[in-house]
C-alpha cells in the first residue's frame, strides 16, 4: 500500500504541513493525521459523483515553496479546509483534493501538483472526468497587479502574464472561467520578478495577508450564492 503512491505523497504532504503552521490553526495537525493515513491506508475511493464547481487553488508543490508568495493559492485553500472542516485526499498524482458542499452545490477543491507552469493539466483531466464546463471553475492565484491583500474577482479574459492561468487556458481550450485574484504586490527591482513571487512574506506583511486569506472562503459563497454581478460588486469594491 506504501508503494502505491511513493515518496512523492510525503513530499507533499509536508509541505502542506508548513502551510498549516503558517496559518497556526490546530485544526490543521488533525487533517494532516488524516491526509497521511488516508495516503498510505486509505481506499482509492472518489468521494462524489457530480462536481458542481471546481474551485482550484494553485501553486507549487515542495517545502521550499511553502509560504511564498507564488503559493498564496495554496494558502487559500488550506483556509478554506479549515473553515468547512474538509479532508484533504490524495487520490491522484497530479493533484489534490477535497469536497464540501454551499447551498446543495457540489464543489471540488483542487491544489494541483504539477507545477504552477503546468496547472492546466490536472484542471483538464478534472473537467473532463468530472464534465464540468469553463464556466463553473474558479482559479484562485496571486497577482502582482494588485496591491498586497487585494481580492479582485474577474471572469475571462487574458493569463496577465502568469504561467498557471496560461497554462489552464492552454488545456482547457478557453479563458471562460472565474479568477479570484489575490494581491501579493510588485515591490521589486527591474529583474527582480521571479526572486519576488518565490520570496516568504515579510513578517510587516502577515497581518494583511492572513485577512486577505481569511475573506476567500466568503468570496466563492457569495460568488455561488448570489451571482457574478453580485460578487464583483462586492469583491472589487472591497466590502467583503
């Protein structure tokens, strides 16, 4: 059973883990205990049979990742688990998910684990298994365009110049869906761009950050719950 998903599991796993301790929540020890168990002993089971949604959080897989900017996705997703008490399953090799439920909607949580620069693949194979049309997934990423702790919800459109939502739009064939957009700030030189998004936060920073993380939860319900004009009302204007 150990062999069934290798060494490659544990890599992720811990470095989720470091995303649980930025965001100190106990809550997060728990799921990791589960995610582990379920990883080596589990049942390769699905855990639903219709995705409404896919909401997919992106990011880089690896401990050296953990807690960049690049990866405030990641970080997001690990919110949203703790605030619906979700379970984290590793049931495939190129992402990982989790499932709960707004209103009687079916929504997948995904963090893929290709890659940021390769995204696109697991949103794929996703949409395809599951039939999910453009319209109905949700990217959650960072944003240099954005000050830090903007949200900004936009539908369409073009990548904006990052790798993962190129990509998606590559695989996917199409730029019709959904992106929750967090702010991470451009305080860098000229050439400085990649050294920026594959920096931690400053300790100055934390505060606005984890606020800016704490409202993603909220965004994707008033999003599913009241509508797309409704949300980017709301969202853009910063009344959430």
């Amino acid at each position: 059973m150990l062999a069934r998903e290798g060494w490659g599991g544990i890599l992720l796993i811990m470095s989720f883990k470091l995303i649980f301790l930025i965001n100190n929540s106990k809550i997060f020890h728990i799921l990791e205990l589960i995610m582990i168990w379920k990883l080596f002993f589990g049942k390769n089971k699905d855990l639903t049979e219709k995705v409404d949604w896919l909401v997919a959080c992106l990011g880089n897989p690896g401990s050296k990742y953990a807690g960049t900017r690049h990866n405030i996705g990641w970080m997001c997703a690990a919110e949203i688990c703790k605030n619906y008490h979700l379970q984290i399953e590793s049931l495939s090799n190129i992402y990982l998910q989790a499932h709960y439920k707004i209103d009687e909607q079916n929504i997948m949580l995904v963090m893929p684990t290709t890659y940021m620069n390769k995204s696109g693949e697991a949103l794929k194979r996703i949409s395809e298994r599951y039939k999910i049309p453009t319209e109905k997934i949700i990217l959650v990423f960072d944003e240099l365009n954005f000050p830090l702790g903007k949200l900004h919800l936009r539908y369409g459109g073009g990548n904006g110049g990052h790798n993962g939502v190129a990509s998606v739009i590559e695989e996917l064939g199409n730029s019709d869906f959904y992106r929750l957009r967090c702010g991470i700030g451009n305080d860098f030189p000229p050439g400085g761009m990649i050294d920026y998004v594959l920096s931690p936060f400053n300790v100055d920073e934390q505060d606005t950050v984890k606020k800016m993380i704490e409202k993603t939860p909220d965004c994707i319900e008033l999003l599913l719950r009241y509508g797309k004009m409704r949300a980017m009302t709301d969202i853009n204007s910063g009344n959430i």
